[in-house]
C-alpha cells in the first residue's frame, strides 16, 4: 500500500511533526511511505525519517539556494483554496494552492493523509478519484475558531476519515460537525520506545517539557514548586522548551528567590535523556490537545502530575495509579500532587513501574496497527458497496458543490465511547 502524508513543514521542530514520523516510519516497515512537506525551509529534516520513507517538498523556502522560491509573484499573492480562517493562512499563497492541487490530482497513493485542517480541506476537495482520504486533527474541535468551524464543515464531509488524538474530541466532532458518510475515530499520537534506560527514580528533578507559552501555565508551575521547595529544599525543577514566555518566567523565578531551585533550560532534542534524568513530571496546562509529553516522560518511567485539563491528560493517565490528575490552575493542589510523590518513595516507584507499563499503549507499532485497521474498513466499505461506499461515490461526484450545514445528523445511536484507550 501506497501512503502519503501531507504536512505544513516537514523540516520543523513540533508536536505534529515528530508524530508524523513517528508513524511514517512505522508503517514504511510494511508499505511504500512518503511525506510530502509544503515548505522546505532548511537542509534537513529536524527528525530523522526512516530510510524506507521518502521526503520531499513542494516549495522551497531556503534563501541562497537555486531553487529558493519565497520571492515569487505568485507567493507574495494570497491563498485563494487554503481556508482563511486557518492560523497559518499567512504563509499559503497562490503558489501553494498550485502545488497542492498539482500533487494531489497527480498522486498515485493508495491513501492520502492530511495534518492539519487547511491542508485537509486541499486533500478534500482536490484529491484525484481512489485513494482514500484521511484528514488528522492534531490540535481540537473547540481550539478552532467559529469561521474555521463552518469553512471545515463545507468540505469535510468530502473525507473518507477524520482521526482526532482523543475520544473526547471524536466525540465533539460527531455531535457538532455533522459529517454524514465520514468516519471519526480517535487515534492517539505515537510515542516510541525511548532510546535510554528509564529514570531510576534517584535524581530529586521535578521535570517540565514544552513550549513557553501562555496555555502551558508554567508560572501555575512555577508558584507550586515555591511552595514544594519550602517543605523539600533538597528537591529541584527544570522546564525545557522556548517561547515567548521566558522572560516572564525568569522574572517570576527571580520575584520568589527560586533561581537556585527552578532552572529554565531551552529547547533539548532528543528529550528523553532529560526526562530520564528526573523522578516525577509536571504538565500544569489549562488545555492539551492530546499531551504528548505525558507519554514521553511515562515511556522513560515517571509517574506524572498533569492538570486534568481538555482533553487529553484525563484518557493517558489513570489517576492515583500512573500518575496523578490535579484541578487546572490550581497552585496548591499541583503543589500537593507533587509533594505527595516527593515525599512518597514507594508510592513513587509504584507508580513508575505503571507509568512504563501503561505507555506501552502508545508504542508506534500499535499506532500503527489501528491505523491499518482503519485503511482495512475503510477500503473494504467502499467496495462492498455499503451506505460508506455510496456516500462517497456521492459526494466526489459533487466535489464542485459547497457543502454544509444542510446535512441530517447520522450519528445517533453510535454506542457510549470507553473513556480510556485499550492498554
């Protein structure tokens, strides 16, 4: 089987990014695997794919290279398919709205995979008949604006699949969206083995990975650990990641005397030898998609105290047995949860042992089988003739028609979602 994967900037650093090859690179274990990045703005990729997969791109955006592009006419004019309402409008043009089109009328993959909402409404409506379409939603229904809401009902139900990182945000686009024909299934993001042996629980780190940025409430973090370190002094807390947060942190650590107790200590790729380094993580956002480094310091066996935010720390961790869920923006009970490990050595080590039992969940090779599993169904619907099959005949033949909010809910009666992810 053929697969493609669409995505903004396949040589970033992200969240997105590293996910998708994550599962590019599993999957190229059994099928013909390509990644087909948008913008090319460096050399080479940040994550290193697979020698199975290919990686190529549309537009290059490298100043000084022959191929440099970001100067043309055509990309200094705007989008004109890619939907306005998206956040990365501002860097679509009319030369990717050529290029998209070009690819995806011409591709020959057996199933096409978007990684972002513009990009799947290209995939949607410009797609050549046959292969499957498979748009991902890596971030949330309810992160999207009105305007992106109703641009993405238009056209989504052109799609095969939506897949969202939890069932709490399968669930809202099954009820909200109305998406007659599509299939939504949660599909949780891939986080592999990592490459170290996992944290010995020895090192007094509390450990914080991720952007700097106001979502993130690292100064909820911040204000905690002030009132772990007066009752356990010995311990410490180090935050990885950049973002226009810094310096309001540094200030903040600075107003509380916390300088020789909390250490800012930028970006680290690969992560997992620094969360390796730690006993216990710490996520104190007020909203996470999915959560990724919840399973990233799980995998390397620590037990985590996360917020118990929308939408993704409540189905990775089982409460008071791998980790521990705490209210949002609650100072003092994030400082609980923390102490209460700290403090709790035995606690703590059980805890670790189920943190790396319970991730494995997350092990690309499942990912990867689900995934599978979906193509399966979905190919074989569409064959057997069956209401999915029809409906797609339906709606490529329409593909000039603006579709909406006149389509009949077909949800109903779809039986109650399992809040955890199988194990």
């Amino acid at each position: 089987m053929h697969i493609s994967f669409l995505i903004h900037n396949a040589y970033g650093i992200g969240g997105t990014i590293r996910t998708t090859y994550n599962l590019a690179n599993t999957l190229a274990e059994q099928h013909d695997v390509e990644i087909v990045s948008v913008h090319r703005h460096r050399d080479a990729p940040v994550f290193t794919p697979s020698a199975r997969v290919r990686v190529r791109h549309l537009v290059d955006l490298r100043k000084g290279t022959a191929g440099y592009e970001g100067d043309s006419a055509a990309h200094r004019r705007p989008a004109r398919h890619f939907p306005s309402a998206e956040g990365r409008f501002d860097q679509y043009s009319e030369l990717t709205d050529h290029r998209l089109a070009d690819h995806l009328a011409s591709t020959e993959a057996d199933v096409v995979i978007g990684t972002r909402p513009g990009l799947n409404v290209h995939l949607a409506r410009q797609t050549r008949r046959g292969p499957l379409r498979i748009g991902q939603e890596h971030l949330t229904l309810d992160s999207h604006s009105r305007a992106l809401r109703a641009q993405l009902r238009a056209v989504y139900p052109r799609l095969d699949a939506l897949t969202t990182t939890t069932e709490a945000d399968a669930a809202a686009y099954r009820g909200r969206m109305r998406l007659p024909g599509v299939r939504i299934q949660a599909v949780p993001n891939p986080v592999p083995e990592p490459g170290v042996a996992p944290a010995d629980g020895s090192g007094k780190w509390v450990v914080a990975a991720g952007r700097l940025a106001p979502v993130k409430r690292y100064d909820l973090l911040v204000r905690a650990f002030d009132q772990v370190r007066r009752e356990r002094p010995d311990w410490r807390l180090r935050i990885y990641g950049g973002g226009a947060q810094k310096d309001r942190l540094r200030t903040l650590i600075d107003e509380l005397g916390l300088y020789n107790h909390v250490f800012l200590m930028g970006p680290a790729h690969p992560i997992d030898p620094e969360w390796a380094k730690g006993s216990v993580a710490a996520v104190t956002s007020s909203l996470e998609s999915f959560g990724m480094t919840i399973v990233e310091a799980m995998r390397c066996g620590l037990p985590v105290v996360s917020t118990n935010c929308p939408h993704g720390p409540g189905e990775i961790i089982d409460n008071g047995v791998d980790g521990r869920l705490v209210p949002v923006g609650d100072v003092r009970a994030i400082s609980r949860g923390l102490l209460e490990l700290i403090n709790d050595d035995p606690l703590r080590e059980r805890m670790s042992h189920a943190a790396l039992a319970d991730s494995r969940r997350f092990d690309p090779s499942r990912i990867a089988e689900r995934y599978e599993s979906l193509f399966h169904d979905l190919t074989a619907a569409g064959r057997s003739g069956t209401r999915l099959g029809r409906m797609r005949g339906s709606l490529h033949r329409a593909r000039g028609t603006l579709l909406g909010g006149a389509y009949a809910a077909h949800d109903a009666g779809r039986t109650a979602l399992n809040r955890r992810l199988p194990r």
